[in-house]
C-alpha cells in the first residue's frame, strides 16, 4: 500500500495566467488579505507582532506557489508506482516576513497598503520554513517560484482581473 503525505507550507499565488485564483470566505491568507487592502476592499491589514526575533520583528513563513505544489503532486504520483509510501515538505526553504511580503505586494500593485500594527497572537510561531531536500531527493522536485515577488505578482494579476473574485459581475 502506498501512499503520498505531502506536507505544504503557504501555499500562494494563482494561476501564471491569470485564469485561476484564490477567491474564499473568511480570507486569511496573507497575500490576499494585502491585496484586498491594497484595491480598497477592506480597511487595512494587522501586522501581529513586531517584536519577534526577526530582522524586521515580524514573523517568517515559507511561501510556496499553487503551480509548484501542482508539480509537486505529479512527481509524487509518478513515484507512487513505486510501491512505497512518500513523506515530504513542500517549500522553497527560505523565509519571508509578513513585512517583506506587505512590501513586495505594494512594489507590485504600485500602492500602498493601510497597515496598523497589533500586539502578537497566541501561538504564532516566529518562524515556519521548509527544508525541501527530502522532496528534491526522493521526487526529483523543487520549488521553481522561490522569489515572493512572482507569486505575489501572479496573484496581483487575477485581483486585478477579478476585482468581485469568482462573483458573477451586475
């Protein structure tokens, strides 16, 4: 019996053509959540702690792209015909901080986003990153999207075709 455990980090950005996009509610994720303040959709972003043991004293995350996690997958079923079972984390392996990435989304809109700053939240970690070794040994795998920047530009280029997300238009 074999089977594929496959372990994602943020997984972020859409479609490379603008077709597919990440439209649910409640939003969360960071990236959109930035994007949504950015195009006036809602009043501002909280930056949740600024006193963490980071460069920029905000927390760091491993950002992965939905195409890179879609590649992932296929390798793993290919090795699925192995027979044996799959562990692996998908990530690039390198941190960004919720301020690089409120920053790069506002060089790649071209506009600022209204932040306000907040005490930290229980149980956020300061830093959650990959170590994709496992994924590129054993499947022959890695992230191609590594540089935040062309995620979030991936995801500015449906917002900005899908200003109501999947929501039909009046």
């Amino acid at each position: 019996f074999a089977f594929a455990a496959l372990r994602y980090f943020n997984a972020s950005g859409c479609a490379m053509d603008g077709t597919l996009g990440e439209d649910h509610e409640p939003e969360t994720h960071l990236i959109p959540v930035v994007l949504q303040a950015i195009m006036g959709q809602r009043e501002g972003i909280t930056v949740y702690g600024t006193d963490y043991p980071t460069p920029d004293g905000t927390n760091v995350r491993d950002y992965i792209h939905v195409d890179d996690l879609a590649d992932a997958h296929i390798a793993a079923m290919e090795k699925l015909k192995e027979g044996q079972p799959i562990f692996a984390n998908l990530g690039t392996g390198r941190g960004f901080s919720v301020l690089e990435i409120i920053r790069t989304a506002e060089k790649v809109a071209g506009k600022k986003a209204p932040v306000k700053y907040g005490p930290r939240r229980p149980g956020d970690a300061v830093a959650l990153y990959a170590d994709p070794s496992f994924a590129k040994k054993t499947l022959g795998w890695e992230a191609k999207y590594k540089d935040p920047e062309q995620i979030i530009r991936s995801a500015w280029k449906w917002f900005e075709s899908h200003p109501r997300g999947y929501k039909q238009t009046d």
